[in-house]
C-alpha cells in the first residue's frame, strides 16, 4: 500500500457545466499525482498535489531519446452516483509489459491501481455525467534524469493527470472514415508497437496528417513488412464482422493489446459469435466488399470505445460499409461496454472497480 499524502488546492478552478461540449483531452482537473523513482530507493514519494506545470531540467532524458510511457482509462459517474474505473488492472499490466520494453522499472500492480483511484477520488466532483462524458484518466512515466548519452535513466516520474472529456472524435457515434495507408508503416515485430509509448504516436503523425488531408478521421495501418495485412488504427483496435464472424488483427507484437478489444472479444463470444484473431489482407476486405460480406467495421479503444467506421479508403478504391451507418453489433458492443462502465448494466465479469468509500 502506498502512503499517499494529499495536499488539495487553495484555488479550485472552475468545472465544465453540465451539457458543456467538453472535446476529448482539452480541460485537466485540480489535482494530479506523483511519485518519483530513483535507483536503490525504489518508487517513493506518492502524492496528491494541485495540478501544476512542472519544471526539469532541459536535459532531462526524456526531452532527447523518448524514454517514456503512458496508459489511458476513464472513470464514469453511475446512476447511482459511485465512481467506477474499469479494469484497471489491465492497464497496470500493459505499463508492465511497455516499462520492460522501455527498461522502465516495474510499477506494482496494486500502486498503479491506488495512485489512479487516491486522484480519481479527491477529484470525483470534476466527472461529468452527460451521456458520452468521462473522466479521462492519464498515468505516464518519463525519464528525468540530467544526461546526454543512450541509456536508460535512473531517475523517473510517474504522474496521473485528469480531464473531463466528451466523445475522442467531433462525430461521437456517427461513422468515420479511414484511410488505409500503404506508404508509412507505424511499427513492426521487435519493435516498440505493442508498447503504449509516445515514438509510436510521433512516428503516426505525417500519416495521420495525409488522411485529414484526404477528408479521412484516423489512419489504418498495415504490416511494416510486406504492407498487406491489417494491423490497427491511430488510437484503437479494429474489428470487422465478416459474414457473420467477428475478425481481428491477431496480437502479433506490433499492434496494442488493446482492453476494449479484449472486452469485445470476450462479449462477442459470450453472444454466440465465432471470433477469429488472425492475419487480414487488404484485399480480403476488399473482396468480401465486393461480394458483400462485409458487414460491419468498428475499432475500439477506451478513448473511442467502439467507434463505427462506415468508409475504408484503400488505393484506388473505397470501400462503404452497412451503407455508411452504424450497424447492430457495433450499437449493441457499444451500449454493453459503456453500460458495463457506467453502471448501468450488471457487472458479470468483475470488470467495474468502484472508487472510494
Ligand atoms: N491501439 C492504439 C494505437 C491505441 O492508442 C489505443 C488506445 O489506447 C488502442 C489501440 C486501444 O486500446 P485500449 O482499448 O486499451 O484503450
Ligand atoms: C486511449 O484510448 O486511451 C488512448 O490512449 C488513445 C490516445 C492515443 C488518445
């Protein structure tokens, strides 16, 4: 158990009124905590501050090779009025499996889950509660040490900052576009592409910029090898329903493992449906378009949930999808999982975490 000491702010700022159209990422909340790192001592110093701009030195290590991680979850206020965070410990896990990738020291399960409920708690009054509104929770780790050379760091941050947040794109529910691309890839096996780091998210921008371009909301990439086979969007997972089986891109080192696309594929076996975890060509999607039995696409993420794509660019051709709407399994995964998070529906599978007393 952390000792965690809370020092709460003389100056609360404003919060969001309901029915306020909050955006995704853009207002932070009172509080943030920290704790730092440093080699022999472990991590000490867990604490609850004011939310505040922080100051290192420019030579800190994380400003020069990226040595840094981040996670992303929310927490919901229920019909009830409780907090809940949802499976949290899933996102302890993945920091585990980024920080050996990233030689980042290992964060205890139990301490992620704490620190993340300690500021959800002293800042519960800041969760929205209009529909499609969260709290977006932000843990990251970053290298602090004051050193030029290529080697992991001795000292680390840990910090969790807040923001109360609406949908993570301007159409909410309403289907995007996306843009298979099939010039820059994002990652490949035995690399950094199943670890949520920022390089990967830099790496993505000129992509992403060339689809807004386009008209396109997110890029879809494909393998860094032979630029063929599915691997995930910008910022989730992504599913096709392709004559009557559910079909994603297996878990092949290079793409997020991501705790939407597990929940998904667990509810989708649990409704019947034959889920295959596999290798998807471009062209397979192509073809089964054709012959019309492309039925559904839909990515997930926790900043997107489930988010409906009614259109797929892929070189010469576009592809609509269930006539550019959002089709039944992507409404019913949708309303299941925000109703799971949010309280409304039964929790069957322990997936709710409720916040404080
Ligand atoms: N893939 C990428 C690249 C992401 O950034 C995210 C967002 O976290 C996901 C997938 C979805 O992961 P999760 O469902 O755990 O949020
Ligand atoms: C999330 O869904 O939590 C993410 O981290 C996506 C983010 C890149 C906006």
């Amino acid at each position: 158990m952390l000792d965690i000491k809370i020092q709460r702010t003389e100056t609360p700022k404003a919060k969001p009124a309901p029915g306020q159209k909050l955006g995704f990422g853009k207002i932070f909340t009172d509080h943030m905590f920290v704790m730092n790192y440093t080699e022999g001592k472990g991590w000490h110093d867990p604490r609850i501050e004011p939310f505040h701009n922080i100051s290192l030195s420019p030579a800190a290590m994380v400003y020069h090779y990226g040595q840094e991680m981040f996670e992303g979850l929310k927490a919901y206020k229920g019909p009830d009025g409780n907090v809940y965070l949802f499976r949290p410990d899933m996102n302890a896990k993945r920091t585990n499996s980024t920080n050996d990738r990233l030689v980042i020291p290992q964060l205890p399960v139990e301490d992620f889950v704490q620190a993340v409920s300690a500021v959800v708690d002293v800042d519960r009054d800041w969760i929205p509660s209009d529909p499609g509104t969260s709290l977006y929770i932000r843990p990251f780790i970053i290298a602090t040490d004051e050193f030029l050379g290529v080697a992991p760091s001795k000292t680390y941050l840990f910090m969790v900052i807040l923001s109360p947040s609406g949908a993570y794109y301007e159409s909410g529910l309403a289907p995007v576009g996306i843009w298979i691309e099939d010039e820059y890839v994002r990652a490949v096996r035995g690399g950094i592409g199943f670890a949520k780091t920022g390089g990967n998210y830099a790496a993505s921008l000129i992509a992403q910029q060339k689809a807004h371009d386009a008209g396109y909301s997110q890029v879809l990439w494909l393998d860094g090898v032979e630029r063929k086979y599915i691997e995930e969007v910008g910022a989730m997972n992504i599913f096709f329903k392709i004559a009557g089986k559910v079909v994603t891109p297996s878990l092949n080192g290079s793409i997020l493992p991501g705790i939407t696309r597990n929940s998904t594929i667990q509810l989708c076996k649990d409704w019947g449906y034959e889920v295959e975890e596999r290798k998807i060509s471009a062209e397979e999607l192509l073809e089964a378009q054709k012959n019309g039995t492309l039925e559904e696409c839909f990515g997930t993420g926790t900043a997107a949930v489930i988010s409906p794509v009614g259109k797929l660019r892929y070189q010469d051709d576009v592809m609509t999808i269930n006539g550019g709407n959002i089709g039944p399994l992507s409404q019913k995964l949708y309303d299941t999982i925000t109703g799971i998070q949010t309280g409304i529906l039964p929790d069957e599978k322990g997936w709710r975490v409720k916040v404080g007393g």
